[in-house]
C-alpha cells in the first residue's frame, strides 16, 4: 500500500465521476474549521458543538451528525472536553476533468444492446413503475431526461443539497452547470429512441427519476453536503418510493470502510432498502485502488469495460486499464461486475463546464462523450431498474445476488480460462437479460450484519489475503484466476491446478508490473460459480489482514490531523 502523498491526485478522470479530493478543510477565516461531529443522536451531536459555542451548518441525521464551523479553540474544547463523539474534517469534494473522443453524429448508443437491454425493452421492460435517485452535480433540463418513453413527466423530486432546498419539477429547471450529472443521468435513463428500430439511448426509459444536487458548477462539493444529499434521499424514499440510487464518485480511502461518515450514510440507505450502485473509480490497473464508498462490502461496486469503438465485433473487447482494482484493504472481493464505460455518449448541456472546456468531445444535439466508471455505475444502476420492475420485491441484496450470478465472466479465447482475476471484473460483465430472469437469492452479502456494523457492534473482513510474499489469494472457494481454474461441480479441470488445502490459488497470485490486461476477449456465459454463491462470506473483523502495517491511517488519526496536503483534480485517464 503506497503511503501518504503529498499531492493526492483522483480516483477519476475522464468521467469517472466525481471525486472526492483529499484537499485542505474549507477554513472560512484563519481561525475557523469546518467539522463533522457525529453523537449518539443528533440532538446529542446539536448540543456538543453548542456547548463549546460554535456554529451549525447542517444537520446530518443520517449519521447521528452536525456539520459547524468551529474555532480552533472551540475545537480543542469539543475534543478534549466531550466524550462519545467522533470528529472529522469536512472533506472537500470535486469533479475529476472528463476525457473523450468527439466529432458529429447521430444521438445513438450502443450500450444497452451490448448488455441485452434492449432485448428486455422488446418486451415492456422499461424501468416503469421504478424510481431511480442520482446524486451528483444536478439536472439537465432535456426532454429525454423530464419525460419517459410514453411523454409522461417521471421527474418527481429534484433538491440542491448545496442550498438546502427543493428546485421545482417543471418548467426550465437545470441545475447542472457541470454536465458530469446530465451524462450519468442520460446514460441511466435517456428516452431517445435513437433509430427505426426504436433503440433507446438509456437503460432504463420509463424509470421515475429523483434528482439530487450536491456539487456545484465547477465539480466541487464537501463531505456536508453529499451526506445532506443522502440524509434527504432516505428521508424521501418512502415519499417518492426511491428503489435505486447511483452515486458515480470516488475518493482514496482515509480510514476503514465502517470509520468513513460518508460510508455510514451509504449504508443506512441501503439498510432502508435502496439498491445502492457505485463507481469504481478509476485508479486502475494497480491493485487496492477501489475507492469510497465502493469499498463498502454491501453495495455493489461497477468497474468498466470497452468494445473498442466496435460495438458489432465482441472479440476485440477489453477491461479498462483505468478501471479500479480491489482488494480493499479490508480484504473484500471488488468491483463485483463491470460493465460499459468506454466512450459512452450521452446528453450533456453544450453550455455546461465540461462542454465549453473540451468541445472536443461534443456531438451534435447536446451529446458528450466520456470514458470512466462513472457511466459504467450509471448502466447498471439502470439495469438495477429493470430488474425492480420485473419483480418489485427483491430486496437490495436480492438485487446484488441477480447480477452478480447473471454477469458474464471474460475469458480468453486460447484457453477458455479467465481472461482477468476477480479482483478486476469480478463476476463479469452485466448482462440485463440474464439479470432479469435470474432466480438465484441469498447469494450476495453472507456473514454481514448492516445492523451491528452500523451499530458498531462487529464491522467485517472479507476472504483475500496475501502471504509473505506480497501475493493474494482468496481463502474458502473456488475461485478463477487467468491460467488457474477450478470447477466446484466436479467437472474436469481444465489447464488448471488442483484445489489444495482449500485454497484455490496455491500461494497466491503474484502483481508483478500488474496483471496483463488481454487485448481481445469475449464475455461468456456458463463459467460455473461455486453452488449460486459468487463470493465467500464476510466474517467479523480480526486484526489478521496482513498488509495494514503500511496504511498511514490505521492508527485512526486522519480524520483528526490538519488536512493540509493540497489537492489536484488533473488525473486523466485515456479515451478507451
């Protein structure tokens, strides 16, 4: 694990999404901070920061938290006076410089058909009835995004967390002078029918559409401010009955999964029964460069895959090099599929940032193309979508299950084994159809407890770990690795090596100048998976992961220090 740097660069790039910077805490004079105090309860947290004399910004009742602007004074009282309280700086937060390739065409994308959902569109399966929230960088007020296959307004909310307050649902309403947040929302659910053959442009057309805006024109946010977005998408979902939230950002890891307030929010919506969908981000091809909060163990985390600017040809295809890689440093399996992210063309505002700054990249007719995890969230969150409208009771887990069975593994060609480890595609590629008529449940989240993790009663390790050697391997299942194979129905082996001592990968697997990444490669169905069960279980955390020595946080006092380290948002990543 790399120590700390003192330029730390994004996670993002080209429309990988928005991404969290490690940058200095906004200090709104010399003497003042702004800080994340979380409490027992927010009344508790409320009375903490008055009691020293400070001011509230915001209140955070998802996590038991206020935001205030304290002095350095005040602050030291707080910490030194009050115990039960956890105090953290407030993040700043921005938009990662999009990268792409441009020139004019018509507005038609081939996404939905790489991943069959145009098939499942064939037969009414549209996102109806489904309501998607996207937090990110607003609302793009075009007539594929306001209205849904059939002409119907399906915009029901639309709030600017910057603000703290609710924007109208009609009439000229953008708030993304971005465009990062139009071009997630379109790739989601766009209702241009692009062609004859009634093609649509979105995954999911006819889903409703919540809209949450918490990053501001230039890309930037802070922590206070996306945690006050997800505070008012959970407090709403019942209102707007929101089944399925994308958030297309990433941030390097400060601490474990369950210390990050950002995280904890995460995972109270998706304890209130929302399908959360997160981007990778993209620091790949190094290992451990999943990013937060996709280094949640319960969400489900989307790395990104390209056709090579050859949607009809599928054996030239390839995972971008960009795209994260796990382990987290918790020791969970990520990404858990990947899905397209190479060169997607969406809607974006001609006016907006990203479109003044790199015409380059713009089509006709408000299109942009962009490359990153970001839009590879997006796709599977609409997907998430269809599958929520074929049946409404699955839960989230029940949701993660589904796709993560119904991907298709890439596998090369030459040998018929896994083409990348677990650790880059995870299950595979998603497939919509598959993912729809899939019937598998209780396959996804085993041995975690939201609740206890939440409640800080057991927080959880995942199954790979790294013998003395600096290799990984997963402890418990079968697993695939390129060149390793073992089949746990009792088929024959093939090019593989034995199953020994119940670990599959035999010492481990080492990262030596990355693993390659195959130029061509299709992505198959039928590579077995272990009994419906794609990943080993969490189990309650131990002091046993072998590689935290090196994590300059583990003694838990980044949240604490002077963030004083400045912050770049100039980390591309090539058009792929």
């Amino acid at each position: 694990m790399r120590g700390r740097r003192k330029y730390l660069y994004s996670l993002g790039c080209a429309a990988c999404g928005l991404v969290l910077l490690t940058a200095a805490p906004p200090q709104f004079s010399e003497s003042k901070w702004s800080l994340i105090i979380e409490a027992g309860d927010l009344a508790a947290a409320k009375a903490a920061v008055r009691s020293v004399g400070g001011a509230i910004t915001h209140e955070l009742g998802i996590i038991n938290a206020v935001a205030a602007r304290l002095s350095s004074a005040q602050r030291a009282r707080l910490e030194g006076g009050l115990r039960g309280l956890r105090v953290h700086e407030d993040r700043t937060v921005g938009l990662a410089a999009p990268n792409g390739n441009g020139g004019n065409g018509t507005p038609r994308t081939v996404f939905p058909t790489w991943v069959g959902a145009n098939l499942l569109h064939d037969q009414g399966v549209t996102g109806s009835g489904v309501t998607l929230a996207i937090l990110d960088s607003g609302y793009f007020s075009h007539a594929a995004l306001q209205r849904d296959a059939a002409n119907q307004s399906r915009l029901l909310a639309h709030y600017d967390a910057i603000l703290d307050q609710d924007l109208p649902v009609v009439g000229q309403i953008s708030s993304d002078g971005s465009g990062h947040g139009a071009h997630v929302t379109g790739t989601a659910v766009s209702s241009v029918q692009a062609d004859s053959n009634d093609s649509f442009n979105g995954i999911a057309p006819d889903a409703g559409l919540v809209i949450v805006k918490a990053f501001d024109d230039a890309g930037y946010s802070t922590y206070a401010d996306v945690i006050r977005g997800l505070d008012w998408i959970v407090a709403h979902r019942a209102a707007h009955d929101i089944r399925v939230l994308n958030l297309s950002f990433s941030a390097e890891p400060r601490s474990w999964y369950w210390d990050d307030p950002l995280n904890r929010a995460v995972m109270r919506a998706w304890q209130a029964g929302i399908v959360v969908v997160v981007s990778a981000g993209n620091g790949g091809p190094d290992p451990m460069t999943i990013g937060v909060p996709a280094n949640l163990p319960y969400v489900i985390t989307v790395g990104a895959a390209s056709d090579a600017v050859t949607p009809k040809k599928d054996e030239d295809d390839f995972l971008a090099s960009f795209s994260a890689v796990g382990p987290t440093v918790e020791g969970f399996i990520k990404p858990e599929l990947v899905a397209p992210g190479g060169h997607i063309l969406s809607l974006m505002d001609r006016n907006s940032t990203y479109a003044i700054a790199h015409p380059e990249y713009s089509r006709s007719n408000n299109y942009f193309t962009m490359s990153g995890t970001s839009p590879a969230a997006a796709v599977v969150s609409g997907v998430a979508a269809l599958m929520l409208q074929a049946d409404p009771w699955l839960g989230p887990d029940d949701v993660k299950c589904r796709l993560m069975i119904a991907a298709h593994p890439a596998v090369d060609p030459d040998t018929g084994l896994l083409a990348y480890s677990v650790l880059q595609q995870g299950s595979g590629l998603v497939n919509a159809w598959d993912a729809v008529y899939e019937t598998e449940l209780g396959c996804a989240n085993g041995g975690l407890d939201i609740d206890l993790d939440l409640d800080g009663v057991e927080h959880y390790s995942g199954p790979v770990r790294m013998n003395e050697n600096g290799e990984f391997y997963i402890l418990g299942k079968g697993y695939e690795w390129s060149g390793f194979y073992y089949d746990p129905a009792g088929l024959p082996y093939v090019g593989g090596i034995p199953w020994v001592d119940a670990v599959p990968w035999v010492d481990g697997i080492p990262w030596v100048d990355g693993i390659p990444w195959v130029d061509g490669i299709p992505w198959v169905d039928g590579i077995p998976w272990v009994d419906g069960d794609p990943y080993p279980d969490g189990t309650p955390w131990t002091d046993g992961i072998p590689w935290v020595d090196g994590i300059p946080w583990v003694d838990g006092v980044v949240w604490t220090d002077q963030l004083t380290e400045s912050a770049a948002i100039n980390h591309w990543v090539d058009q792929e």
